[in-house]
C-alpha cells in the first residue's frame, strides 16, 4: 500500500473517532451500540489503493454506518440527516452525490444486498449454493473490504465473516472447473484457431480472455476474491510471492499477436506453434496454475492443457 493510500484511510478512520462517533454517542446514545460504523464496499479507497489519479471523482471524507433493517424506521432518518450536516460542515469533504450514496447510513441488508445483487438473509447470515454460484468475484472482494470500526451488535461482521469464509467446497470446485474451461478454450485452442483463420480480431479477444480466466483461476486457487477488474492485477502481484506468474502474465499482456509466425502455417490441433510467443506463453501459463492445482490437493500430475483435468476437478 502506497503512502498516499494510507493517507485515504486513516483519514476516515480520524473523521470516525473525532467527530462521528461523538455524534452516534451524544445524539443516539440509546442506539448506539446497535449501530456499527467502519468504510468498505465501492471505491477504490476501500481497497486502499486511491492515489492522486483518484482525486478526480468520488474522492472525499465519509464512513458508513450499517443498521439491522427495522432500526431505519425508528432513528434511521435522523441519523441519515444528522450524519450528512456533519459531513457538510467539514472543510474540503468533497462530498459528492455519488458518494453519499456509497457511505452515510444504510441498513445491513442493503449494503450487501446492492453490492451482491442478491437478497442477502444478513438477519440469519445465510447463504444458499444457488446464491454462491451467481455471485461475481469481484463483487465479494468489494463486500468484504476497507475496515469495520465498531460492531457491537457483531451482526454485520457475522454476515462479513460468513463471506470471508470464502467459497463452499462443491461451489469452488464448479468455478474452478469453470475458469479451467475458459483458459485453455480461449487461449489454448481457439487463439490458434483465429490466427490460422487470419481473423486478428478474434485472436485478440481469445489473448484477453485467456488472460483474465488465468488471473481468476490464481485467486480462486489463493482462495481470495479478486478486486474490480482495474485492480486485479495489481492485488495479485502482492499475492504472488515467487512472482513467476505475474511476470507471464505480464508479458502476455505485453506481446502483440504474431502474424509472421502463422504465414503459411497449416493448423494442426495437436502441433503447437511455438514461433508465437503469445502461445508458448500460454503452456508457461498453463504449467504455473497445473503446479498450483498440484499443491491444493487437486491433481497428481503436470499437464499444462488445463481442460484435460476439469472432469476430474468435478467429480471429487
């Protein structure tokens, strides 16, 4: 984490212990311990990656404050009101409209719910397999971020907990499967596929996709979510600690598609042409995530075609 970003957070965090927690103690002192207060969910700065780029949108001081849902109707609107004259009051907040509706007061259920997109049972902190299978990483990255500052109530740091406690086993099997699938479909068959085909375009799009299935494949693997896509990358350099993937990755995403090495280039399904780099990359690829499904337990052998091993990765 970079200075700058550590500025963004204990900002907040200061914003919370000098002012908003006096205002929840003298003003909703019957309440108090029901309210629970820290920052996460949307915006960079809940990552603590916001940086002078940011500064240009959504970029301003603010916490927000969960409540159980049938506490809005008793001092919800008084506190939302409270709150945001407080915000207001504050010299350069930089309050702006988006980001009022990222922090201030909220129920429980309706910070996860909106950031998951589903009807989060936050009262009974449950979760069925069908809502695990329809939920996007980078949404779970975005729910369990940033910092809780109090929680006496501890009903949403239960609901958090549950989510930190990451995937149910047969749902993270499926989406292992899944990004295993992707990966070689993309860059392992049709990449070649389009460049034999001359449809550069195509090849492209295979290159990307490869690229990201990759990326996801190594957080599932790491058993943590990954971050909204900008961030993906730079998150994961911090979790790769023998740094090998992140360099393949990078080189992909670096390396043009190679038309000189495909002229006159008869395509085989089972001949690789290794006089493109993007496709030696994607074997190198391949053999990094087959070492780490190695290591979780997942596969005895090395076999960088990472389709030939999903029937298995399912049927445990």
């Amino acid at each position: 984490m970079d200075n700058s970003s550590s500025i963004v957070i204990s900002k907040n965090r200061r914003f919370y212990d000098e002012e908003v927690a006096e205002l929840i103690h003298f003003g909703f002192s019957e309440y108090e311990s029901r309210i629970a207060v820290g920052i996460a969910g949307e915006g960079s700065d809940c990552f603590g990656y916001d940086d002078a780029i940011s500064r240009d949108h959504d970029f301003g001081t603010g916490v927000c404050l969960w409540i159980p849902t049938e506490d809005m109707d008793e001092y919800g609107a008084r506190l939302y009101s409270e709150y945001n004259a407080l915000v207001a009051e504050k010299e350069r907040a930089y309050y702006t409209e988006r980001l009022k509706e990222r922090r201030g007061v909220m129920t429980i259920h309706d910070f996860y719910s909106n950031i998951l997109r589903i009807n989060c049972h936050t009262d009974t902190c449950e979760m069925t397999e069908k809502q695990w299978l329809t939920l996007d990483h980078s949404c779970l990255a975005t729910a369990v971020n940033g910092e809780v500052f109090r929680d006496d109530l501890g009903q949403f740091t239960a609901f958090r907990e549950l989510l930190l406690g990451y995937y149910p086993e047969r749902v993270w099997r499926i989406r292992i499967a899944e990004k295993m699938h992707e990966y070689s479909a993309s860059l392992q068959v049709n990449y070649a596929r389009c460049m034999s085909r001359e449809d550069y375009v195509a090849a492209e799009i295979c290159k990307v996709r490869g690229l990201e299935a990759a990326m996801e494949l190594f957080y599932l693997l790491k058993r943590t979510y990954p971050p909204y896509y900008k961030w993906t990358f730079r998150a994961m350099k911090g979790l790769d600690t023998k740094g090998d993937f992140t360099s393949h990755i990078a080189e992909l995403a670096d390396t043009p598609c190679n038309k000189e090495a495909w002229e006159d280039m008869k395509y085989k399904p089972n001949r690789l042409n290794y006089k493109d780099r993007i496709v030696s990359l994607s074997e190198d690829i391949g053999y990094d995530l087959t070492e780490m499904l190695k290591e979780s337990g997942f596969i005895s052998r090395m076999n960088p075609y990472l389709e030939s091993d999903v029937k298995k990765i399912l049927e445990a």
